[in-house]
C-alpha cells in the first residue's frame, strides 16, 4: 500500500506550512518525528514528519527525496509542544520544530578546568526549608521562586534538588543557564557530582556533541540536563523538574521566530509533564516577583550569604568625565588590594577602545552605513559597527576627514590598556565578546583567577553573573550610567539587575567586601537604589511606574516589526497593518487595549534593513493573535519581513 508523511516545513507563515509527500518504496523505515527533504516550488527544503498514512490526497503529490534522520530527532512530546509554541508564538509549526534540534555554529569544545568538591554540602536552615517546601510540591505543576542574595547558595538547593529527582525518583530534570555567562562554574561543579548521569546542551558545545548528547536524552539514556536557552527542549522522558538560574536574564529569549522565552515553554512543559518549575534570581524579573507577591509563584527567601557574614558595602562615586578613565578613590582601593594580594573586578559595560569616532568639523560622529548606530573603535585599528559588524580600517576614516577626526569615551579595551599602564605587571584578563570569540577563555580566565594566578579580571556584563571566587574583595564599576537612557521601560530594571549582580561577586567568603559604582549621574534612583542592594524596595518603586504607564505585568505586550531593504515598502506595510489594527480596535474595550505606533524603531536601520513598529498592549492577547495570524502574516512578502514579538523584552 502507498504510504504518505504529512510534513511540517522548516518555513516562515505560507498557506503550506504542512504538506503531505509521498513515500518512495525503499524509504520504508520511516518514522514520525524524522527529517526529510523534499520538493517545493523547484526549492529544496527540509521538515520534520508528524504523520504517516495511507489516505490519499485529493491533489498531485511529490515524492519525498531523501531521509535525513534512521530514528526520530523528536518525540511525541516535542511535536506537540511545538503546535503550543506555534499558536502561542504564532509561528509555524516547522519553524517551531527546528528550534529544538541542535545546529548552529561550530564552537569549540571547553574543558572543565575548575575543580571543586563533588561533596553535597550540608544545607543551612533557609536552604533546607526551601528545599523541603519545593520538594513536597514535586507533581503539583507549581511554580516556585528561589529569591536569594547573591552569595546566599541557590546552586546548592537546585544540586539537592537534582540529586532528590535521580536518587528517589524515575524522573528527569532540567537545569538552564544564561548564555555566555560564568555560571558555567555551576557545570563543572555538577559534572563533579552527577558524572555520567548529566548531558551537557550548552552553546560552548560543539554541534556534534551537542547533538550526541541530544540524542542520548531522546534514547532515555541520561536524566539531568544542564543547558542554555534551547535546553529547555531537551527531550528528556518523564520530566520532574525545571531549573532556570537568573531567571531574570534576557538570554533566555529567543530572537528568531519563534521569538519564544524558555520560562514560558517551561511552564508549558510542566503543565504537560506535571512537574515542578523552579525560578531562581537574586533581582527576579519584575513581573516573577508581582506574581511571587501575589502567590501565583510560591516564593522562598534566601536572606543570608552561604559563607561570608553580610553583603559587601556599596559606595556611588560622582566621576566626571575627564582625562582620567578611573576615579582616584577606585585607584586608591585597586592598589591596596593589589598589595594586599586580593583581587578586583572591573566592570565596564562598554565593548571596543572607545565608543564613538567623532568628527570635529562636521560636528557629527561616524556611522556605520548600514546601521542608525555609530562606529566604535577597536584596537588594531578597526572601526566596527556592533549592530550589524561592519567593519571598516581606521586609517580609511582619517585619511577621509584629515586632522579633524578624535576617538571618545571609552570601552574594555581602553579600560585595559589604562589598568596595565598604571600598574605595571598587574596580571589582568578582559572579558568580552570580542576577547571570548574563542570560548575556551572563558573558563581558563576563571580559572585563573579562582587558582590566584589573576589580579584584575576586567569586562562587560558578562563578568556580572554566576562567578564565585572567594578572594575578590573589590568590585568596581565605571560609568555605570551606560544603558540607563536607552528608550525601553525595561531600562532601569537592567541597570539595576547589572549592579546588583556585579556587586555580588565582592567579598563572598571570609574576606569582606566593597564595591565602587563610578557615575556621572549620582542622583539617578536607579544607581541610588543599587547602593542599598535592595531588590523589595527596587521593586515597590518600579511596580508602581509599571501601573501608572500599564506596562507588564499590567498589561502583556506584542510587537509587530515590519522591516525591508526598501524603506517605503516597510513603511507602506507597517502603514496597512495600522489600519487593519485600528479597524478591530473600535470593537474592543480601550480601557485595556492600547495600539501604539507604527513609528520608526529606535535603531531605525539595521544591516541596511528599515524597520517599523507598532507596539500593542493588552489583556486580550488571544484575540490578536487571531487577528495576526489572518489579517496581519499575509502582509509579510519576500521583500517586507514581518517580526512577531508575543511577550517582547527588548523594544528597539
Ligand atoms: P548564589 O548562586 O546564591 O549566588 P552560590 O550558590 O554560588 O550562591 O553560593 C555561594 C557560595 O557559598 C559558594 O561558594 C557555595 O559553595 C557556598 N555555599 C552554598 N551553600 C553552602 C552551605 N550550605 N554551606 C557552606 N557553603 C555553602
């Protein structure tokens, strides 16, 4: 008998996101939940079978060309949760597969360096009573929040955790991480204690290890995944329970469609598997901890540091912008520490040597051609776009603007040269994107430092998060400003969430702690809140902004992006959107439904791409992703690329 697949294409909105093929004879092996490659359009294309059958289609039907997967890549679980994602994301259903298969880049494999005791420790008193309460709520499909300190041990409660699920139970866990973060010295710690019992789904992986590992999950053969965004997928049987460490963090949002945040396919997954979500944060998202507060989330404080007696003290300096890249007072401090053979991080949330080039007689810095963004310049004489990466030679531009070109502000780079010329023979590393490219510096820079061979670890925000090393006694932070005037109601929140974060690697053992935050505006709220590290009082100030401006969790939000290569074009559709928008508008409730825009977007052009947007908000987002999926997707064309945001955190 013929057999037919119906396929789900690994394709943007089109009327034909599944279509059945035939099965050739000889291909008789094939399963639901494989990969093929067939025909469409004289293209090739690729998708994953979600059906086998013996009907007939009432149309001319293609054979499929070739079978790329023997066994299935996803299981029955995963399909399903990828028809949530596609109508919750309104995507596809193809799209929404292919974001749980491994590929990508081919990253270099890190070796775990870091050694540490593979001893449980023995939980103290705030520990264990959040460990016991969230074990007792294991099946009930809660969600819990572990609201700690930085410093207060939440890794320990999630290891109890995990080693509950292995020890006492059948079932599986999950634990995410930030991407590019340092809470990969949880990993190592894990990998010490789990052993064979882990698989590793992080983006420091090779494809190929990620995918062996991948398929070990699929066979049932491993229950503990530690993993970044994507391992939420990770096709674990019989899930117990979900970990997602800093849950506050903007990683674990995806930027290609579907746009999904991993925490919500969490709470999917564990609605489905009866399990248990637990977030953990010591500067929770605002809208977790509003949901905490109300008792939706069941929340657990962690007020004390695991080790060290209180958290370190924080001073705001006023700096102003001078010759000088560091205060005296911060100096000072970096080199007693430095003579006491303790150590300093020094956060600068800046990449490159200086942020802008600018040119005196026209009055008006360099930008990149592609981008509404300037150029920044890097060492080696480079002049780079960090919207889009273009990248031109220095020498061009001055050769161009002759005697009337100058760099200002500063960045990591900058900040390095500046550290190693006042003190000479410091041993220091910097941590960036552009010193991380190979990601093995990382862990061998963390390494360092924990092993006493570094006295300044320097960097963007990607030294703020996870890094424990008890002999840092000095956190700096220099112009801490930088991303509070971005155009995003989340702006505070981060800046907060940043300092707060940095703050915590300071005195986390014996030795106590102090943090510097060097600014050119001291008055700030913001900054003046991250003196106080107090996230609650954070918290009450912001929530009531929130409400004032209906922003979540009052409201939940969805952007539309319309974005073309031909600015009239993106313009023309964001424009006819508006209109079909505003048409369903006049038979909603405009107490709780407000439709923003369309207006350019903050970063206007990206990578040559003009873009639009219109910003809704609302307590009816069900009813405009009807409205989307009909009347708004069949906009889109190969030339106007239509960006559906359902829950955006970023806004520009
Ligand atoms: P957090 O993730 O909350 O910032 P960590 O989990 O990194 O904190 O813990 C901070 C430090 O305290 C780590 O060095 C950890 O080994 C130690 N620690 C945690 N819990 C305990 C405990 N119960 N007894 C002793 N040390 C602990």
């Amino acid at each position: 008998m013929i057999q037919y697949a119906d396929i789900a294409l690994n394709i943007p909105f089109k009327a034909e996101e599944t279509l059945t093929y035939q099965i050739p004879d000889g291909m008789n092996r094939l399963q639901i939940g494989c990969r093929v490659e067939v025909e469409l359009r004289k293209r090739k294309m690729e998708g994953v079978v979600i059906g086998v059958h013996s009907n007939m289609p009432s149309y001319e039907i293609k054979n499929i060309k070739r079978q790329i997967d023997k066994e299935p890549v996803v299981n029955s679980e995963q399909i399903q949760l990828a028809y949530w994602m596609r109508d919750f994301y309104v995507s596809t259903l193809g799209e929404s597969l292919y974001k749980m298969i491994p590929t990508g880049r081919k990253n270099q494999l890190s070796e775990p360096v870091v050694v540490d005791s593979p001893e449980l420790l023995t939980l103290n008193e705030e520990q264990l009573s959040a460990y016991k309460k969230i074990k007792a709520d294991f099946g009930n499909e809660k969600i819990h929040l572990l609201y700690g300190i930085t410093g207060s041990g939440k890794t320990e409660v999630y290891i109890h955790l995990l080693n509950h699920i292995l020890k006492n139970t059948d079932k599986s866990a999950i634990l995410l991480v930030p991407e590019i973060s340092l809470t990969f010295q949880i990993l190592y710690r894990l990998e010490l204690i789990f052993g064979k019992q882990l698989a590793l789904l992080h983006s420091n992986l090779r494809v190929s290890e990620r995918y062996k590992n991948y398929l070990q999950l699929l066979r049932g053969e491993k229950r503990i995944v530690i993993g970044t965004r994507s391992a939420i997928f990770a096709p674990v049987k019989n899930l117990g329970l979900v970990i997602l460490d800093e849950e506050h963090d903007n990683s674990y949002k995806e930027h290609s469609n579907p746009r999904y945040h991993a925490r919500q396919v969490a709470q999917q997954r564990i609605k489905v598997n009866k399990a248990t979500l637990l977030l953990g944060s010591a500067t929770p998202s605002l809208e977790s901890f509003f949901y905490a507060k109300k008792g939706t989330i069941v929340m657990h404080r962690l007020s004390k540091r695991a080790k060290s007696s209180g958290l370190s003290t924080v001073q705001v300096v006023s700096k102003k912008e001078d010759k000088e890249l560091v205060g005296e007072d911060l100096l000072f401090k970096i080199k007693q520490r430095l003579e006491r053979k303790e150590q300093v991080v020094l956060l600068l949330n800046r990449r490159g040597y200086s942020p802008l080039i600018y040119n005196r007689k026209e009055k008006k810095f360099i930008e990149c051609p592609n981008c509404t963004s300037n150029l920044c310049y890097h060492s080696k004489g480079k002049a780079i776009c960090h919207l889009c990466g273009y990248s031109e030679k220095y020498q061009k531009i001055q050769k161009e603007y002759p005697d009337s070109i100058e760099l200002m502000g500063a960045g990591t780079q900058k900040l390095e040269e500046y550290l190693l010329e006042k003190f000479p023979g410091v041993r220091l590393e910097r941590l960036d994107q552009d010193s991380t490219k190979n990601r093995e510096v990382i862990s061998s820079t963390i390494t360092k430092l924990i092993n006493r061979e570094l006295d300044i670890l320097t960097g963007t925000q990607m030294i703020a998060k996870g890094l424990d090393a008890p002999l840092v006694t000095l956190v700096g932070v220099i112009n801490a400003g930088t991303g509070l005037g971005l155009p995003d109601f989340r702006a505070g929140e981060r800046v907060f969430s940043l300092l707060t974060q940095v703050a915590g690697r300071a005195g986390r053992a014996d030795l106590n702690g102090e943090v510097i935050i060097e600014t050119v505006n001291t008055d700030h709220r913001v900054l003046q809140l991250s003196k106080e590290q107090n996230y609650d009082k954070f918290y009450d100030e912001e929530i009531l902004v929130r409400r004032s401006l209906l922003f979540p969790p009052f409201t939940r939000l969805i952007r539309i992006v319309s974005r073309s290569s031909k600015e009239e074009k993106a313009k023309e559709t964001i424009e006819k959107i508006s209109l079909i928008l505003l048409e369903k508008y006049k038979t909603m409730d405009h107490n709780s439904n407000y439709i923003l825009g369309p207006v350019e977007c903050p970063f206007f052009k990206i990578d040559s791409n003009y873009r639009f947007h219109i910003l809704i908000k609302t307590n009816e987002q069900n009813l405009f992703r009807q409205i989307i999926r009909e009347f708004v997707l069949p906009l889109g064309s190969s030339s106007v690329y239509l960006e559906i945001d359902i829950d955006p955190v970023d806004l520009v």
